[in-house]
C-alpha cells in the first residue's frame, strides 16, 4: 500500500488544497481549517451553505488564503458574506467535526463510484481492496515514521452531494452511500506520531490499543462530544 493523495483544507467547508507533502502534527496536518465562516448563530458549514464548497482555498506565506486573497482581506470575505457569514480564525480542536484527520482508501472510493474530493480526506492511501478499510478501526497506518490511529468508519452527510467544481446537488450520491454502505464511508482518524508524509510512501497497517484525547467538534455550528 501507499499514499496516492494529500489534501488539506486551509479554510473549513471551503475547497481543498492537494498536496504532494503533508506535516502531521498532533492537530492534523499542519494549516489545516485554521479559518471558518461564522454567521450570526455560529459557524457556517457546507452541510447547509452548499456553495462554500465551491471556493477554492489554498495556503499562502503568511496563512489561508480564498480564491488567491488573504484570508482577512475584503476580497476573501466578499466571497463568503453572499453565504450568511464572514471569516475567522480559531485553532481550538473544536474545529474538526469530529477527529483531526479523514482517511480514504482507493478501493472503497472505486466501490462508491464517487469524486473522492466529495468525501474530503486528508489522505488517499492506494493500493487497498474495496471493503478491506472496514476492519481497520483499532489499527493504525505507518507511514516511516509517522503513526496515523484509525478510530472509526466516518458517518457521511450531504456535502458529498455537492459538486465541488459546479454546487450542483445530487441526492443519489448520498442514497446510494446509505443504500450500498451503511451511511458510513472513509475513517475517523488522528495522529498518534507526527511527522512528514510524501505521495508514495510506502503504508503498513498494524494494530494498535490506542486512543484519541478528544472525539467531537463542530457540526452544523454546534459544538458536541461522543
């Protein structure tokens, strides 16, 4: 197995940025949702703000950055304020809806029939046979000398409906991810040993009685816990 992708995504909700290098650090990969949009209730999600998912986001010198403008300049938030909210930094864990890294596999993305950007992973891992991801929990991936824990399969919502080049809906992907997968689709993972991850290290996936600090964070603006 190997990592055939990276991704991070500098502002939540917004387009991901693909990466040929990742740092793991213990809160995920390094400049990753440091910026959200936050409205008059609270933060602001592609769940219910459909076309966010549609702006490019990537990282600049001096942080995140919304279709090439600084994340804090007006530029950046004339492109969020049509969309009910404006943008913020915040770095507290609460940011990622539930754990601080999303692990795919390419055999399930085949199986699902689905863009992979849909789903929003951090990392691609290759070289996997469809449903084999499904015994991973309680296991983590080594990647040299990084050690990635796998906590659960990741319950899937209706961002995956969205196109992420057009906003267009389609409902079917979501069906069908219930229908064929039980509703759940890629893992829930954190970062155990951080490190550097490069596309096309070598993966190894060993057991592990390893736990995550901290389960929850933002959904549809609300803070949880499990």
């Amino acid at each position: 197995m190997h990592v055939e992708a990276l991704w991070r995504y500098p502002v939540k909700s917004l387009g991901g940025e693909p990466l040929q290098q990742a740092e793991f650090t213990t809160d995920g990969v390094a400049g990753d949702r440091l910026v959200h949009v936050r409205g008059p209730r609270g933060v602001l999600t592609g769940r219910t703000r459909y076309g966010l998912l549609t702006i490019p986001a990537s990282t600049g010198p001096d942080g995140p950055l919304v279709d090439g403008h600084p994340w804090d300049s007006w530029e950046a938030h004339a492109l969020v304020l049509p969309h009910g909210g404006r943008l913020t930094r915040y770095t507290g864990p609460e940011r990622f809806d539930v754990l601080n890294v999303l692990v795919a596999t390419d055999g399930q993305v085949e199986a699902a029939g689905v863009d992979v950007r849909r789903l929003r992973p951090n990392i691609l891992i290759g070289g996997v046979e469809a449903g084999e991801e499904d015994g991973w929990p309680g296991h983590a991936l080594v990647i040299g000398d990084v050690v990635i824990g796998m906590f659960q399969k990741r319950a899937r919502c209706v961002v995956t409906t969205i196109d992420p080049d057009t906003g267009a809906q389609d409902l079917d992907v979501h069906r069908r991810i219930r229908r064929e997968f039980g509703g759940v689709l890629c893992l829930d993972s954190w970062v155990v040993r951080p490190g550097v991850v490069d596309v096309g290290d070598t993966v190894e996936v060993v057991p592990t009685d390893e736990l995550p600090d901290r389960v929850g964070g933002w959904i549809v603006g609300a803070p949880y816990a499990v």
